[in-house]
C-alpha cells in the first residue's frame, strides 16, 4: 500500500492508494480492510522504493527538536494549550478545529509538540569542547553550530511546514558557553538571546521569533561524546499569515536533547535537508 502524506499538521490527511493509484479510504483501518480484499497479485505490484536517505557525517552528534506553541496564564506565566482552550476560544486558535467529531483528528493537533532533528558534523561537535577546559572560562558558540540552531531550528513547525529562516532575518543570535565543572566531565551552561524577522523593524514585521536560550551540555572525556544537551528556546513567535496562525505574538518553546535511540524519530533526518536542502543546512551556500 501506498502512502503519501501532503502535510503534516494542517488537515490534509495521510492518502492510500493501490499500485493502480487508485485512492482508499483515508481511516487505516477501512484502507487496510479494503487492501486485504484485493487479489494477491494486485497487491504484489508494489515495488519496495529505492530510498537513499541522508546519513548523519561520520562522528557527527544527532539531537533531537521539540517544537511546542504555548498559552500564558496569569501571571505571565507559561503553560500548555489544552483541548478546551481551543474548543472555547476559536480567535485565539484559528480553525485548529479541523475535524469536529475528533475520530481523525484530536482537536489539539497543532498544540502538540512537533519534532525535527538538528545534525552536527564531527568538527562542529569538537569545537563545543575546549581544549583545555577551566571552571569559569566562558566562550561563544561557533557561529555554524549557532546559525544552524537558529536559521532552521528555532521555528514554529507545528501548523504542518517547518521551513526556515532566510539570513537576512536573524537580527541577533548570541549564545555563551560557560564552563562550570572541567572534571570528572566537562559541564557547561548556555545562556544567549535570539531575534529573528522579516522586517529590521520588528514591529513591523509579518513574521519572526524572539526568544531566550538557556541550557546544559555535558561531555564525557573518557567516552569522548556529549552525554547531555539540553538547550531550551523560550520566547514570543509570531507570523506568517495564515489562516490556522495565532494572532499577535504567542509564546513558543523549543527544545532539544540527545538522542538515545530509543524513538523512531532518532532514525530520521533534519527536515532542512529536504528544504532548503544539504549546502543550505551546513552552510555550504554561501546565497
């Protein structure tokens, strides 16, 4: 059986069809009853694809991405958008009810968190890590570690597109390394501040993010590997119009962790490398 996703959050649902093309019922259960009811020859026609995906560069560190939309409660503080806030407040939550009977899709679908991969090559990896490390020593981020975390991962990819941000869009993006335990493994904390938009005024801008980062990366000497990295991104997003785009600046976070292999999404490779592609992401392009 085929299967084409069109988009991942918007509505567009997940499409089966037959090796003939033609369409099945978009429920798995009804595709697959109406699969098994085909001859078995028909069914054989398939031919297993012939992928190629992306590999992760030798000695290079995978890391996961959280995306997440969130709600401030009172106080200013942050929390999570649930079912009933959507259901009760439609100007705030734009058509994110996609399915009232909520069988194909629950009715917080873009609240939920959306997942992407950052990709680190064996040197960028290795300039995270100070050759001679000291308590207090505090260093920036090397700037393609830190152009790649904001340009194509400090985004809202939950309404089903990730994309990325155009250089001409980051304003500002400063991130400090601070050591704080050389030994018996080297722990630093992260700290910086990140502005991304459209427009060199941002209050005239159509879209962009600003936000605060802080985090914790560990590496272990003896392993020669990170054994944490966990940065947070915390902050006000805001754009591009469209109709399941809050309106005003909402607040967004974004996280990042290891991976540990124990998720499929471990297996998958950054959406930057489909668009706008490898040069792009690795910053080979120069444009």
């Amino acid at each position: 059986m085929a299967l084409g996703f069109l988009n991942g959050g918007g509505g567009n649902s997940a499409n089966f069809q037959t090796p003939a093309g033609e369409n099945l019922p978009h429920y798995p259960k009804e595709a697959l009853k109406k699969w098994n009811e085909l001859p078995e020859e028909e069914r054989r026609k398939v031919k297993e694809p012939n992928l190629n995906p992306p590999r992760l560069p030798e000695g290079g560190l995978a890391v996961r991405v959280y995306m997440r939309p969130l709600k401030r409660a009172a106080g200013g503080t942050l929390g999570t958008i649930t079912d009933q806030d959507i259901r009760d407040n439609p100007t705030d939550y734009p058509k994110w009810v996609i399915d009232r009977s909520e069988k194909r899709f629950p009715v917080n679908i873009y609240a939920e968190p959306m997942g992407d991969i950052l990709w680190l090559t064996r040197e960028e990896v290795a300039s995270l890590v100070p050759a001679e490390p000291r308590a207090g020593a505090t260093f920036p981020v090397p700037d393609p570690v830190r152009k790649r975390i904001v340009r194509m991962h400090l985004k809202n990819g939950t309404q089903g597109w990730l994309g990325y941000w155009k250089r001409e869009y980051v304003r500002s993006d400063e991130m400090t390394l601070r050591v704080e335990q050389a030994a018996p493994t080297v722990r630093m904390t992260l700290s910086g501040a990140v502005l991304v938009s459209d427009q060199a005024d941002p209050a005239q801008s159509k879209s962009g993010y600003e936000a605060k980062l802080t985090g914790v990366l560990e590496v272990d000497p003896a392993k020669k590997a990170f054994v944490r990295f966990d940065i947070l991104a915390l902050g006000d997003h805001w754009g591009p119009p469209g109709e399941f785009t809050r309106p005003g600046r909402t607040p967004l976070g974004v996280a990042f962790e290891l991976t540990r292999g124990d998720l499929m999404m471990d297996q998958a490779y950054p959406f930057a490398l489909y668009f706008p592609g490898k040069k792009e992401y690795f910053g080979q392009d120069k444009r």
